[in-house]
C-alpha cells in the first residue's frame, strides 16, 4: 500500500482463485473526509482495514464508500468493512443500486454457474448483499470530497452502473473494471455486460487527459502514455460489436 499522490492512496487486492478488487482511498487527509472506492473480496476486509491504518489513516475520517460498480470481486467485503466503519455512507450508480436494495442478486455474481459456486465456497448468507443505499449517482455529478474534486462518469457495458472517478486537475482516473493497464478490457459476457456499450464507453474516457490510471485489478499506471485508452478502445473494437 502507498499513496501514489496527494490525497490518492492505492491498496492492492490479494487476489485468490477469484481476484480482490484494489480499493483507493481518496481525499487529503488534513480535510477529514475521505473517501473509499470499492471494498473487495469476501474476507479481505480486514486486510483493507488494517491497510488504511498503516497508511496512517483515521478510519473515523472515512465518510463513506462510493463503489465503481458492484461485481463480487469489489462489494464481497463491504459488510465487512461497514461494520468496522458503520458510520461510512454507501454510494452506488443507481443501475446497480435498485437492484441491490430490491436483492437482486444477478448484478453481484453476473452468472448462475458462478454464484452457486461462490456460495458454496465462502458459505455466504441469503441477503448477504443487500443494502441501503445512501445515494445513488447517475454520472455527470461534480463531487468535492476531501479538499479535491472528482466528476462521476457513467461507463456501462462491463456492468450496468459502472461509472468512472476523474479528478480532471491531476488527470487521475479511477474506472473501475473498464479499463487496466496493458490494453487489457473488462470483461463483457456477465449480466447486464453489453460489447457496443461498452466500446462507447471507452470511447467517452478516451476524450479524458489521463495521466494516472488506477483500475479495479492489475498493476496501475502512474504515467499513461498519450492516446492510451483511444488505442486499447480501437484494438477491442473488432470484439465490441
Ligand atoms: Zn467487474
Ligand atoms: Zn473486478
């Protein structure tokens, strides 16, 4: 764990045979009002915790968790962190948070196959992933959190309520399972995925400076080359169809 700059600190996911997601706390910490991004994997709550605390953050300053989307891999751990930090507001796209208050369930697993296996692997409980949701984003919002701005930017098509933080001063992006590093694309076969959206929504990132590229998994980028996300959208689009 490491703060990559001022007010964007990057934890990593200790991925398993599923991975865990990164989570990224951001906000300057003289503000008193941080921010997390996701949460993680079932069972790696503590992990997270711990983390923030050697980060030598306050867990009291954490005033809430906003979630790029709500795969498996990133809210599996959010009752755990919420208990830790119950005071924490919850912030999800609302195309993903009606279906998690109604426990709709299709959103967190994205297949059948693989929510029976989850299920019997880390023995999780009916409702375990239903929440509350304290606010719930559209894209096009301008957040200011933790003396820094960062805009809200809807880009479905890995999920329906992917959205996107950028923080447009210090061309920092943070989009969830969209893009990473490498060329590399979220996947577009699970419940609610759709290849065209998921191409416009490259697209839409690719009009972003983006200097600093901070994505759900993988290694992170702390120089984007110029045209990068414009060039990974291009490769994808023979598949995006
Ligand atoms: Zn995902
Ligand atoms: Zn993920």
């Amino acid at each position: 764990m490491q703060q990559i700059l001022e007010g964007v600190f990057y934890i990593p996911g200790q991925d398993e045979f599923i991975p865990d997601s990164h989570v990224y706390v951001i906000g300057k910490p003289t503000s008193g009002d941080l921010t997390l991004v996701d949460a993680g994997l079932m069972g790696k709550g503590a992990y997270k915790i711990e983390s923030i605390q050697k980060l030598g953050l306050s867990l009291s300053d954490i005033k809430r968790v906003i979630m790029t989307h709500t795969h498996l891999d990133h809210i599996g751990c959010l009752k755990e962190i919420l208990n830790e930090i119950p005071h924490a507001k919850l912030w999800v796209h609302t195309k993903e948070a009606e279906p998690l208050e109604q426990g709709d369930e299709r959103i967190v697993y994205g297949m059948d196959m693989f929510k029976s296996m989850c299920q019997a692997q880390y023995n999780i409980k009916k409702d375990a992933f239903k929440f509350e949701i304290d606010r719930k984003l559209e894209g096009g919002e301008t957040l200011k959190m933790g003396d820094m701005t960062w805009e809200v930017i809807h880009i479905p098509g890995h999920s329906q309520g992917s959205i996107a933080l950028y923080n447009r001063s210090g061309k920092i992006l943070i989009p969830g399972d969209v893009v990473y590093a490498d060329y590399a694309i979220g996947r577009f076969d699970l419940h609610g995925a759709n290849g065209p959206t998921l191409r416009d929504s490259l697209l839409t990132l690719a009009e972003l400076e983006v200097d600093v590229l901070l994505p759900g998994h993988n290694r992170i980028v702390e120089h984007v080359q110029p045209g990068y996300i414009l060039e990974t959208a291009n490769q994808w689009a023979p598949y995006l169809t």
